[in-house]
C-alpha cells in the first residue's frame, strides 16, 4: 500500500512511525497532509515549515535502523513515550551513509480520544 492512501484504510492506530519517509518523498506535501490525522498541530506546523524551508531536494535513504524505548509515562491527562533512533542515511545524494540519532515525543490523550501523535523530534547532544 501506498503511504499515501493510509486513510483509505479506514482505521486509527495507536502508533505510526515514519521514519525518514517524508525525506524519500518526491511530493512530502502529500505525504505530511495524508498524516495530518498522527501528528500534533505544532509538529504538523513544524514539519510543513521545514518542508518549505528546505525547496528542492534529492530524496534522503535509511540504510540502517534502529529503535528503543527509552521512556513511557503518564504525566496529568497524558501518556507520553520517547522512542530513541538511530541508524545510518544518505542525504542529498551522498554516496556514503552517514550517522543519525534521534528521539521521538510521542503523546497520548489517557481517555483515548485519539491515538499517539508525533509531538516533537530531537537530536540528544
């Protein structure tokens, strides 16, 4: 299936993790307005203005991936957990991969009105 067509799927997921896939994309316009429904407002901001920011490009390829939870709490009406990524791309057409290391916010209404958005991204120091 394509990325694009998720809610043709006609269902919520609790987690939906898109790692470096708005970077392969030729149109990730279409791709960030189609995940609309699993990102914050400000991260969906974020992301649209980065985008915009960034103009032309040559899309970027995850050579390797990895993944570890490093947090899940409960923090007043929210669960929230950070996901710690880290792996090996190439960008802008770089022939060699180079190292990347991430940590993803993820955030959860307790009532389950909706299912983990994407609240932010950081890259630890």
């Amino acid at each position: 299936m394509d990325a694009l067509d998720v809610r043709e799927l006609g269902e919520r997921f609790d987690v939906a993790l898109c790692f470096g896939i708005l970077h392969r994309m030729t149109d990730p316009i279409a791709l960030l307005q189609a995940l609309a429904d699993v990102l914050t407002p400000e991260m969906y901001a974020e992301i649209d203005k980065e985008i915009a920011e960034r103009g032309t490009h040559t899309p970027t390829e995850v050579a390797t991936l990895d993944a570890t939870v490093l947090d899940v709490t409960t923090e007043d009406d929210c669960h929230w957990a950070s996901v710690h990524f880290t792996g090996m791309l190439r960008e802008d057409g770089m022939v060699l991969p180079k190292p990347f290391d991430e940590v993803w916010n993820l955030v959860k209404p307790v009532d389950g009105k909706t299912g983990w958005l994407l609240a932010g991204i950081r890259q630890p120091a």
